[in-house]
C-alpha cells in the first residue's frame, strides 16, 4: 500500500499539473457516479493527509481518493489513451491533452522500490492522469473532509506535531508496532515505515505504548518526517544509513534499501541475526531480534 510519501508527492505533482484551471473529468467504467459534479470546475488546490487525496474543486466539491492496497496512478503527457481496464477515474487538462506527447514519458511509474524516478514527465507536463483500483473515489462535502481530517492522527509531512501522537501511544497498552499502523494514531505511516522506523529506534515492536518513553516517540516522529520526506523525491523508500550498507558506495541497490522490511530470514545488516517476521495489525511485521531486543519479544 502507497504511504505518506507517496501520496504527498502525487499531490504536488497534481497540483503541479492541474490546479488553478479548469479540470476535465470522466469515470469510464461507470463506478465514480459523481465525474459530473466536478467535471469542468477549477481545481483550488490538492490536499493530503496521511493516505488521503483531497482534490478541491470548491465547497462541497472535493473529490477523495483513497489507494488502499491495489490504487493507483498513471499519468502521462499529450492526448488521452484508449480506455483499458478498470478505469475508475480520468483526469485531464482539455488544452494540453492536444498537444503530443513528450517523447517515451507516458506511463505507469514503476513499483516504489525499483522506481529512482528515471522517466517520469516533468509535473507541469502531465497532461493527464488515470486512477485504477482504488479503495476510494468519491466526492466529499466540506463536512465530510473534516470529519475525516478530525479523525485522523499527526501527518509527519504536514508539519503536524507528535503531541497528539504520544498522547495515545502513552496510554495505550497495544504494541507499538500496532500502533504505528493505526491512522488515527499517526497519518500516513504503514508498514514499511513503521517496521524502519522502530528498527532505527531499536525499539522492540512488541512494546506496548504506555512502557516506550516521550523522548523515544519523539525522536521517531522526527526520523518518521525526515525519511518520508525523503521517500517523496521519487517512489522509493530508502532507510538504511549508507554506513550500514554492505555496499556503501554507489547506487542504493534494492536489497540493501531496508533494514528489516521483507528481509525475514536474512541476516541484519547490523548484527547479523536473521531478521523474523509475524502479523501484526493485519500485516507482516518485520524486526531484529537482537537490535530490537525487548522482554515482550514474541506475545
Ligand atoms: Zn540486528
């Protein structure tokens, strides 16, 4: 599933794109019923907040999408492509979709770890954009978008403070591995950034949020919008300090990328004992046991 990063960078690139003119808009597979109310209107601006696209086209009018597990978009420079697919949501400016197409640059991004951002159009020179199989596509009144907004927790890459964060961890006694997880703790973190993030802690996942102390949670707010912020220049998400990897010059190769995420079975980078992994809040968690040792190491 995208995460922060990722959907903060669509909304700039699509505010880059779109906002401030007037927007054509259609749902070729006849799922997103509403295209009518905004097709046409101007887009004010591009919102996001945690793993939630907020598109303004003026009170009561903002289109929300939600990626959830299998969302996502392509875009493109010069005319429209051939509808294929589930094609729940098009996107376009009316003018530049006349124009032809930037040589090479119309396509789906490749998938967050492989992508460094080699070929993507220019923001200003998307022309269009296409969203399939998200969890979400619907539009909003104002209420509705600030209900959302009350429910969620801190984004990190909104500037948000941790206070409201640590307020919950510290009363709760739910893993801290799950806590990360829940949106309503903290907007935008999933699984690949909790599972780095409390490895970079040398937190042990199991922990329950009441025994992990203020300063620590702080300190991880602070690692959690630096490495977000970091994982919007493309889609990749890199955490490991250079450092740590076995490969400490050059390129980031893909498997050295992360500490502990899909590494299960592998040895740390850091210690050298194989990296375990068990569910946790509906998705595989990831940790070493010996650099994130702790006394509730496997409840
Ligand atoms: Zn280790």
């Amino acid at each position: 599933m995208p995460e922060g990063n990722e959907i903060h960078r669509w909304a700039e690139r699509h505010a880059a794109a779109f906002a401030g003119r007037p927007v054509k808009v259609d749902g070729p597979q006849g799922r997103f019923t509403d295209a009518a109310v905004i097709d046409g209107r101007k887009l004010v601006r591009v919102m996001a907040v945690g793993k939630h696209l907020g598109y303004d086209f003026g009170k009561d009018r903002i289109l929300h999408v939600h990626l959830g597990l299998q969302g996502d978009f392509t875009e493109g420079s010069g005319p429209l492509l051939e509808v294929r697919g589930a094609l729940r949501l098009r996107m376009w400016n009316a003018a530049a979709v006349k124009r032809p197409a930037e040589p090479g640059v119309s396509k789906r991004h490749g998938w967050y770890s492989e992508d460094d951002g080699t070929g993507h159009v220019a923001p200003k020179k998307v022309a269009w954009v296409e969203l399939r199989g998200p969890m979400d596509c619907s539009v909003y009144t104002q209420a509705m978008w600030e209900k959302l907004l009350k429910r969620l927790g801190p984004d990190p890459l909104n500037g948000d403070g941790p206070e409201k964060m640590i307020a919950k961890v510290r009363k709760s006694k739910k893993a801290i591995g799950a806590l990360l997880m829940d949106q309503t703790v903290a907007a935008g973190v999933g699984n690949i950034y909790r599972a780095e993030l409390l490895y970079r802690a040398r937190l042990n996942p199991f922990t329950p949020g009441n025994e992990v102390e203020e300063k620590r949670l702080r300190s991880i707010w602070k690692d959690a919008g630096g490495l977000m912020k970091a994982g919007m220049v493309d889609r990749r998400i890199v955490t490991t300090r250079a450092s740590d990897r076995p490969h400490r010059r050059g390129k980031v190769l893909k498997e050295e990328a992360h500490y502990v995420y899909r590494r299960q079975g592998r040895e740390c980078f850091v210690c050298g004992t194989k990296i375990l992994t068990k569910v946790m809040a509906g998705r595989n968690l990831f940790w070493c046991p010996t650099c994130q040792a702790g006394k509730k190491q496997e409840e």
